[in-house]
C-alpha cells in the first residue's frame, strides 16, 4: 500500500476517534428523560450525566495533551479508545445513576485523547501523505462537526429503539475500529521520555498537574452552577488553585504548562483568544436559537432539530473549501474572511426578531455554518502554526478547553438573558452581544501572526 493510501486511512482513524466526543456530547440530551424515569430522578440530578461528561473533558484535554507529547501520540490515543470501549461495554450494567456518571466521566477521560494526539500526528502524516497540514486537519474539523450534528438524530433512534445503554454500546465497535486503524496504519512514534516510574513520576509535575485539573473543574463547576448556593465558593477555589498553580509553574524545572514560554508566545495566545470569543459567539447560536424556536415561535423540538442541521451540513461544506483557500492565500486571510462573514451572520440573526419563517430560519442556519466550517479549520491550522511541535499535544488540549469555555460562557449569557423570558426581544439583546464579541475577535484575527520559527 502507498504512503499516501496509509497516511489517509490512519486520519481516518484519528478523525472517527477525534469524533466520539462531540458525538457523545451531544448525543446524550435526547435520553435524559428516560433515565429520570430509570433511575427515579428530578431534573437537577440528571444534568449530571452531562456536568460530569463536560467537565472531565475541558480538565481533561490539556492533561491528555502533556502525555501525547511526552509518550507518543499513537500510544495514548490507542489507549484512550480501548478505555471508551471497555468503559462503554460495561456501563450498561451500572447498578445505579453514580456509575453512569462514572462511565461517562472515564467516557470523556478516553475520548479526550483523541484530538491532542491527532494534532501531534498531523506533521508526520502530511509527510507520509506529501501534503500540507491543513488536509488531515480539514478531515479532523469535519469529523468533530458531523458527529455533533448527528448525535441528537443517532441518539433518538438508539434511545427508541433499545433504551439509554445503546447509547455507550454504539461506541465499543467505534472506539475498537479507530484503534485498530490507527494501530494499522499509523506511524509508530518516535522515541520518547524513558526511565524508572519514580523519575517518570517526579517529571511529571504532579502538584502542577492537580492545581490545574483542580482549578479548571472548580471554575466549570461555579460557571454552571453545578451546586447550587455554592457557586462564589467553587470559583474562589478555582482562584486559588490558579494562584498556586502559577507559582508551581514558574518554580519548577520541567512544568506542566511552561507559563514562561506560554507568555512569549503571542500567536498561541491570540489563537486562544480568538477561539472562546468565537466559540462563545457560535454557542449563543447552537444552545440559544433552538430555545427560541421551541418557546417563542412555538416549533416541535423535532422540527427544530431539522431547522439546525444547515447548520453542520454547511460546515462540512465549506471546510474543505476553507482548506484549499488557506494553502492558496494563508491562514490569517482565512481566518479573517471568517470572522466578516461570522459578524454578518450573527448580525443577520436579528431578522428573527420579526420573523420566524422557516425558510428564513433555515437561510440563518445554513449562514451560521459558513463561519463556523472556516474560522474553526483556520483556527485549528493557526494553532498548528504557532505551538512548538514539541508542545502541540498540550498546546491542542487546551485549545479543546477554549471551547469549552466558550460554550460554558455562552450558556451563561443565554440564563442571564433568557432569565425573564425566552422571547424575540431578548434574543435581540443577545444578538448584540454578540455583535459586540465578533468585533472583539475580528481585532484579535488582525493581530494574528504566523509563528516565526526559532
């Protein structure tokens, strides 16, 4: 088999792997009901098969990320299938609602690894494949976007047809087919750190590692008000955890994240900026629309589902249109076509505070995906760019954690907003905030750079 035959069937293999967690992210929303009736519970209890899930992956990526870098990245996502496989066969026996929970959370642990490791692999197969980095990520981006778009429609037809456990059992034959393929056909990984356990161990900034899971799931915790009453308490402890992580960071002689180099280098940080402001623009979108059509134009959830998916449809168009316009005229031209177009559609938004036809919700949607398909695959070739390859498992791992935070900060807004009411004046007022965040990320696209090399 040629180099370039293998090179395509191994980002084949990362890109179905890379997609079990938006898959599972979203797919879960459909069978909350049936597990409330399962295990007799009231809505706030529930939402936790979702919290636990969101959370230990947002904590999780950066972590999973440090270990591709430092122990090879076909190893770790080998690892992380086999554990979504295992976990997913077992779930379906859990005796009560904390062993879901579990499950999902070591779900979201072994989904985790699939990105970062994607990301550090990407250079070694646009060699094999003589191409440029953009095509596997292209592939990769249209992965994460398809399987967020259909797990709402997967998961109805599984809940209907068998119940909530062939929700995890979908991803055993999943998990098991992306490893083998990735262990078929992928290149095998370069030499890496070796030693004793106790000198891996002490490298390993266990203190850092643990500020740093610790703070990120107390933030996310207050940010969604996991536990009520408690929110000012999570988030002081998240301050406090990044304090003491900081100074470990900047003490100790092989961090975790080196905060230092982190610091010099602009164009990470910009990538990173850009990427929570416009994923909070597009979850403002993605959570609060479907609200809106549900509630104030009165849609059957259904149909509404029907009315988002232009949305994911168009960005698997565009992406690989996204793809051939980024090795022709660069990222950063891309990158800033894509927040114009991103601010035009989100300004285009406001015609739902007068209208809720379908055919204008369903131009809206399809709209939206425009930006989405190109500001996400130039955001992901960006931070390719500018992370040192050595550190672009790590550097993808919190690139994954920016989403999240952007999502998490979107649903925020949308409570807020919402609060009084879900109707077309209040989503007016949202459509100016996020007027107001694109013009934030169109300054944040200009001041983007490529990553001189060193």
């Amino acid at each position: 088999m040629s180099n370039p035959s293998r090179a395509g069937l191994a980002v084949a293999g990362l890109s179905l792997g890379t997609s079990l967690n938006p898959l599972n992210s979203s797919m879960i929303a459909v069978a909350l009901v049936v597990l409330r009736e399962d295990f007799r519970l009231d809505v706030a209890t529930v939402t936790w098969v979702i919290t636990a899930f969101y959370i230990t992956s947002a904590a999780g990526q950066p972590l999973m990320g440090r270990l591709a870098d430092r122990f090879g990245p076909r190893r770790l996502f080998m690892l992380g299938m086999a554990l979504v496989a295992v976990t997913c066969a077992l779930a379906p026996f859990s005796p009560n609602f904390v062993f879901v929970c579990i499950a999902r959370a070591l779900m979201a642990l072994g989904t985790a690894t699939a990105y970062p490791s994607a990301v550090v692999m990407v250079g070694a197969l646009a060699r094999q494949a003589n191409s440029t980095s953009t095509r596997p990520l292209g592939r990769i981006q249209m992965a994460n976007t398809s399987g967020a778009a259909v797990g709402p429609v997967v998961g109805g037809l599984l809940v209907s047809l068998v119940g909530w456990e062939a929700l995890f059992l979908i991803n055993v034959p999943l998990a098991l087919a992306a490893l083998f393929i990735v262990r078929r056909f992928a290149p095998a990984d370069h030499a890496r750190e070796q030693g004793s356990v106790a000198t891996l161990l002490r490298d390993s900034d266990i203190p850092g590692i643990l500020a740093f899971t610790g703070g990120m799931v107390l933030l996310l915790m207050g940010l969604l008000n996991a536990l009520p009453g408690l929110r000012w308490g999570l988030l002081g402890g998240a301050m406090a955890l990044a304090v003491l992580f900081a100074w470990r960071e900047l003490s100790f002689g092989k961090p975790f994240l080196d905060l230092r180099l982190l610091g010099r280098n602009r164009p990470l940080l910009l990538v990173y900026l850009g990427f929570v402001l416009f994923s909070c623009v597009y979850y403002f979108a993605f959570f609060g629309l479907p609200q809106l059509l549900q509630e104030a134009a009165g849609y059957d959830p259904g149909v509404v589902g029907g009315l988002m998916l232009p949305l994911a449809a168009m960005s698997v168009v565009i992406t690989p249109l996204a793809v051939r316009a980024i090795d022709r005229s660069g990222v950063r031209r891309v990158l800033i076509v894509g927040v114009v177009l991103l601010t035009v559609a989100a300004a285009a938004l406001w015609l739902l505070t007068a209208s809720f036809a379908v055919l204008l919700v369903l131009a809206l949607t399809a709209l939206m995906g425009v930006p989405y398909g190109s500001v996400s695959i130039a955001s992901n070739q960006g931070l390719y760019l500018s992370a040192a390859p050595q550190d672009r498992g790590v550097a993808a791992g919190i690139f994954q954690t920016c989403r999240y935070v952007g999502a998490i900060g979107a649903t925020v807004m949308i409570g807020i907003f919402y609060g009084d009411g879900v109707n077309q004046e209040n989503w007016g007022r949202m459509v100016l905030v996020m007027l107001g965040l694109c013009a934030v990320t169109f300054v944040v696209a200009l001041l983007w750079r490529e990553r001189k090399a060193a």
